[in-house]
C-alpha cells in the first residue's frame, strides 16, 4: 500500500520506517527539511534503538522516504497516516497540530487520484477523530468522511527504547472507524499481523490508549506510594511486599506448573516515579478530559499527584537517611526518563537533579548518551558527564535514577576510592547490596533508611 506519514517524530519515524520494511511504499512527510534529509540519507533523526538499520535498508530499497511536499506524496497514496504532536499547554491537550494536518489534508484531498483513507495515530482525546479531525477535513475539502474519504484512528503502543521490536510484534492493534470500508482499509494496513485486532469506533480507538496508560501510571504511583509506607516503618521492605503480591494467580498464573510473570509486574514496583512523552502528558490530558465534563477523578489526581511529589519524597528520605544534601557534593546516576533511549523529557532523574540544587547541592549527572539533551534542561551549575568513573570522583552520594545496564554491569569494587564518603541509593533497585565493596553505604528505595558505615550523616537527626 502507499502510505503517507505526516510527522516523523518518534511514533511517525518509527511507523513509517516499520510498514516500509513490511513491504509498504512509505513517504514521510515533515515541515522540518532537515529532517526529510536525514531520512533521505538512511539516518534516523532521533536515538531509537534499531531504527537507523531499518531507515537505510528502505531508503535503499527504495521504499522509503523523507519529503517536505505533502501534495506530491498524497497524490498516489491510498492512506495517510497522521502521527503530529498533541503536545501540552498547561495540562491540556493541545490539538492544533492535527487539525492543521486535518486542514492541509482536506487541501489536497480533491487532488488525489485514489479514494483516500486519513488514520489518526497521536495520543488523542475521544472524540477528537470523528470531531475536529472530520470536521477539519471536509472544511477545506467539501468531502464527506465515510463517503468520499475514508478516516479512522488507530493509537500506537510502542515503549521507547523497544519501539520497533514493539511495532513488528505487537500485543494487539485497534483499529478505530467509524465505516466499515476505513476499518477495512486499515485491516489492510496490518494485513501481516497476525496478533488480535480490535474493531472499534474511533471513540473508543482512543479512549483505549489513554486508558492503557492511565492504567500504567497508577500501577507506578500505587507502587511508589506502598514504598513511601515501607520506607517509614522499620523492617518493612517494598520488594519482599510486591513479590508477595506479584505471586497471587490473578497477576501470576501458573500455566503447565511454571509461574508465569507478565511484564505488568514490572510497573508494580517502586521507583522515583515515571516520566517520559506519555505518562506525564497523557495523565494529564485525560484529567482534563474528564473536568471539562464535570467527571470526578480521583484516582487518576492521586497517581498524578504521587508522581509529582515523587523528587520531593526522594530527596526528603535520603536526607533522613544520610543528613542534608546541602553542600554536598551528588551524583545523579542516568538522566534519560528510562534506559536505552537519550529521551530526558519529564525525566525524573532530572527533576531529582532540580531537586538536589534547590537543597544546595552540588550536583553532577551522568548519562551514557542522554547529556546533550539533559544539557538545556538543568541549571548551569550541573556538571554533566558521560564518564561514569569521573561522575563517581569526589561524589559523597550517588543516587541511582535510571535503570542503565552500564549501573547493572558496573564493577563498583573501586568505588571507595573513587567516591569521597562512599554512599549509594539505588533508586531503581539494580544492584545488590553484596556487589559492593564493604565500606559503602547502601541505601535501596522501599526501606527504612539505616545509618551504614562510610555515612556522610555527620549532622544526624
Ligand atoms: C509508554 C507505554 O508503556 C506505551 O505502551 C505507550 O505506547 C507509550 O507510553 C506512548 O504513549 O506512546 P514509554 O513512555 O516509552 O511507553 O515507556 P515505559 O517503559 O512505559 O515507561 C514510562 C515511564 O514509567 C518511565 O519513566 C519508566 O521509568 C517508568 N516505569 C516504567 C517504571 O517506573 N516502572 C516500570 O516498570 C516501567
């Protein structure tokens, strides 16, 4: 099929370069010419594990390409994909993106030679596709959807850092329309995909992603707040609670006598909150959602809310543990939102680093490959640096934020030289207390604090 991408950030580029591989004749299409560039070069314009292989072998094949001419890519295309930002403006979605796509499409919408299928993909709020994207359409177009186009919605599911093995082998794909002959034509689309497919209005198509991230949100921030409770009463561990928990049958079936342990798990454990281009934004949008519909929320302010304290709850327990961060000298172990990606939006490690300077500390951060872009968020003042053992010289703690592999793989043996007043405080729960050496204070999220040897608590309260 030709398929047009309108936006080649993260979900455009990587469906895009993803249908081009399946076999579609895929033209991305973005204001930005740089970018149509760097595609056209076989080079990814963002860090996406994978991608930039999939984007030179299509680019090579011929099936794939950048292009800042939306009439030219339109013209032979049977399907445009619309995969714009919904970024926010002060916790509300902001929807002017798609109906600009929507408003530019329905331009050049008479000028196409084949009937014409629109499928939104960015995380919008229900009703958006059969409201405002419809209507931008057929304003500028005279068309009527469902009759003279065809228009639908299908949410993505992709985590950064396994967006492309999370496009190729997918738990399910919605397929929101509001006519049987969109739904068809986006069936087409994912004619390869053998996992469920799920036949829905668009509403619905984009209720369910918000609903899907809600969902993970609240896991995190129900997590982070048993961890809170653990951490203020002596002998309680948030890891020995949650595997408990993880064993009842209902989260853990056991199939053939093996427990099985869905991946879900893994958003029921403590953590220093989530970040991120979705769950911040997301959660957020869909609390608006309901407000302007006099909808109470209360769950989905409490996870809200539990995140955003999350930095605060952080610092506050590592001052408990260890003494004021004032004038010290900190670590911040990973800045990127979460491992394998240079993605540092509403990352927490940042917001934990804003935190520490705010206290007085003296901050440095380190990141394998998210430094640049951390760079432009953090106050001058921190020292940023993607040398692990130079992060770890003279630093009287260093918390871990981000579950790198290089932190899981590290040979910490020699950080007692390294470090002035050796202390760690995991803040992911990836090391273990006996890979380090004796003499290094160990403080893991989801305990009561304990004064350890090497502490640097020399004003205790
Ligand atoms: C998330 C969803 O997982 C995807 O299904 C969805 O398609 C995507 O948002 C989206 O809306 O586009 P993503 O933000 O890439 O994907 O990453 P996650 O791996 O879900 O992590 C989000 C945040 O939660 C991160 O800050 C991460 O550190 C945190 N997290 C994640 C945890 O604290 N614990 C976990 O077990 C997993």
């Amino acid at each position: 099929m030709k398929v047009v991408i309108i936006g080649t950030g993260y979900v455009g580029m990587v469906t895009g370069a993803c249908l081009a591989d399946l076999g579609h004749d895929v033209v991305c299409v973005d204001n930005d010419v740089n970018r149509s560039l760097l595609i056209n070069e076989g080079k990814a314009p963002f860090y996406e594990k994978g991608l930039d292989e999939l984007i030179v072998r299509n680019v090579d094949f011929g099936r794939l390409q950048g292009s800042v001419d939306l009439q030219e890519a339109m013209y032979e295309a049977e399907l445009s994909i619309i995969a714009v930002g919904t970024p926010s403006i002060e916790g509300r979605i902001d929807l002017s993106y798609v109906e600009n796509a929507g408003l530019e499409i329905g331009h050049l919408l008479g000028q196409a030679a084949k009937y014409h299928t629109i499928v939104l993909k960015s995380t919008c709020v229900p009703g958006t596709t059969k409201s405002l994207l419809r209507k931008a359409i057929e304003t500028t177009s005279g068309a009527v959807a469902g009759v003279d186009f065809g228009l639908g919605m299908s949410p993505e599911f992709l985590r950064e850092g396994s967006a492309v093995q999370d496009f190729i082998d997918p738990d399910r794909l919605v397929i929101g329309a509001d006519d049987d002959r969109s739904a068809q034509t986006i069936a087409a689309l994912y004619d390869s995909f053998t996992c469920k497919k799920i036949f829905t209005t668009t509403s619905n198509a984009e209720m369910i992603k918000y609903t899907s991230n809600a969902l993970l949100s609240n896991l995190i921030s129900f997590s982070n707040e048993i961890s809170t409770l653990c951490e203020t009463v002596e002998d309680l561990n948030e890891e020995v609670v949650m595997h408990g928990l993880h064993m009842d049958r209902r989260l853990s079936p056991v199939v053939q006598g093996n427990i099985i342990s869905p991946e879900i798990l893994t958003y029921l454990r403590a953590g220093i909150g989530y970040g991120g281009s979705c769950f911040p934004k997301d959660t957020l949008a869909l609390q608006y959602f309901a407000r302007d519909l006099n909808v109470a929320t209360p769950m989905l302010d409490a996870t809200i809310s539990v995140n955003n304290l999350r930095a605060n709850t952080i610092v506050d327990l590592i001052e408990k543990a260890l003494g004021t961060v004032e004038g010290r000298s900190l670590t911040i172990l990973g800045l990127a939102f979460k491992p394998d990606t240079d993605d540092v939006r509403e990352s927490p490690g940042v917001r934990l680093a804003e935190v520490f300077v705010e206290r007085g500390a003296i901050v440095c951060g380190w990141d394998p490959i998210a430094i640049k872009n951390a760079q432009g968020l953090l106050p001058n003042s921190v020292d940023l640096t993607d040398n692990l053992t130079k992060a770890l010289t003279g630093s009287e703690l260093a918390v871990i934020a981000t579950a790198w592999s290089q932190l899981k793989n590290y040979d910490w043996s020699g950080v007692c030289h390294l470090m002035e007043r050796p202390a760690i405080f995991d803040g992911r729960s990836i090391i273990s207390r006996e890979s380090l050496p004796s003499g290094v204070s160990y403080h893991s999220i989801g305990e009561m604090p304990k004064i350890l040897d090497g502490d640097m608590r020399d004003d205790a309260v």
